[in-house]
C-alpha cells in the first residue's frame, strides 16, 4: 500500500484549513503555495473534500474553501478514504470470500491484522490532533 500524492495533499490541505479557522474562508491560492499543492490538484482535492462534505467552498473573490466539520471529528482514515477509496492492503482483505484461498491461506490472518492495525491508526487520528501537535511531534517518523 502507498500513499499517493493526492492523498498526503488533502492531508496538508485539511490541516491548512484547521490551523486556519478563524480567517475562513480561505483563498485557494492562499492555501496552494505553502502547501506546494499545484493549482489543478488542489482543485480536485478541494472537489473531492467538498462532496463527501469536509470543507465548503465559495467561488468569487470574497470566496474560498473552509472546514464543513470540527476537525476533531475528521479522521486520517476519511480524508484518505475519500481522494484514494478504501485502504485495502490485498484483495483478500475486502470481504470474506474475495479471495479462494483466504480458508486455507497461511498468510491470510496477517494481511487481515496489518489491516486491522492499518485502518485502527488511521481512524486514532484526528485533523484536530495533528493542528494541536507541535511540528516535530507530526512529522516524526
């Protein structure tokens, strides 16, 4: 499983946006070049955001993109979710019988607990979170 650029944006845009509540809403341009997102990404993410109803957008200039929701309510796990589609680390790990050989497959019960632990993460963590934590507590490795 890799994350793709799209998804780390959307991350980076949706923390933008909560360390910026107060100025809602924002200019897209405002948000675009500290985030290094380019123009026609950002759209797309923005739209992405907007229809699963995360952020609220305005067009004009007095225009902008804002939080829809508290960010302590927005996990790592949604935002990803909704620019890539569901995190699936094998096609075993969709459903029970998705796979022929998930009864017999020794490596199946793995692919299931990485999974669990994958998704479990990713929902423990909150947009809210990561704009409360300091830079070098949110970007540690």
């Amino acid at each position: 499983m890799r994350l793709t650029r799209e998804g780390d944006c959307a991350v980076r845009v949706l923390l933008d946006l909560a360390q910026h509540r107060d100025e809602a809403p924002v200019p897209r341009a405002r948000i675009q070049a500290p985030q290094d997102v380019p123009a026609a990404y950002l759209g797309k993410i923005v739209q992405a955001l907007a229809r699963a109803g995360l952020v609220e957008t305005r067009p004009g200039a007095r225009g902008g993109v804002w939080l829809a929701r508290d960010p302590d309510t927005i996990t790592l796990r949604r935002v990803i979710e909704v620019v890539e589609g569901p995190i699936q680390l094998n096609r075993c790990v969709v459903g029970p019988g998705a796979c022929p050989r998930d009864r017999f497959c020794p490596v199946h019960p793995v692919w299931l607990r990485l999974q669990a632990l994958v998704t479990r993460e990713l929902d423990a963590v909150t947009i809210g979170d990561l704009a409360r934590a300091p830079v070098a507590e949110a970007v540690r490795c």
